[in-house]
C-alpha cells in the first residue's frame, strides 16, 4: 500500500460542483510536487460550510486503487 500527504483547499461553492456532478475527481499535489487525482466522494466526510481544508493522508492499494483517507 502506498500513502501520499495532500493539501485541499476547495471553497464551498466549487465542492458543490464536484457534489452536484460537474467533476468527479479532484486534482492535488503531494508533498512531493506529484500530481494525484482522487475521487470527489471521498472528501464528504470532510465537507464543512466553509468547504474542504486541510491536509490529508490518501492511502491506495497495491493495484493504486482509494483505499483511505484521514486528516492529519
């Protein structure tokens, strides 16, 4: 398994893009200057009124497939 450390900062108003469809991944960038794509729904655990911020770790399968997220 691999991890990445990402940082988000997406206001509410474009999270509602990604909740209402328009867009189903959400590009970032690790630590290590990586492009990483990830799929929108994973962040709703993270969604406050004032969008998604903070950093996270993104943990993928051996196959690079989502397998977790957490705030760190």
């Amino acid at each position: 398994m691999s991890e990445v450390i990402i940082s988000l900062s997406l206001s509410a108003e474009k999270y509602l893009e990604y909740y209402r469809g328009y867009a189903t991944g959400v590009i970032a960038y690790d630590t290590w200057g990586r492009r990483i794509q990830i799929p929108a729904n994973i962040l709703r655990p993270f969604v406050t009124s004032q969008g998604v911020h903070g950093r996270f770790k993104v943990s993928f399968n051996s196959e690079n497939k989502f397998q977790s997220i957490e705030r760190v």
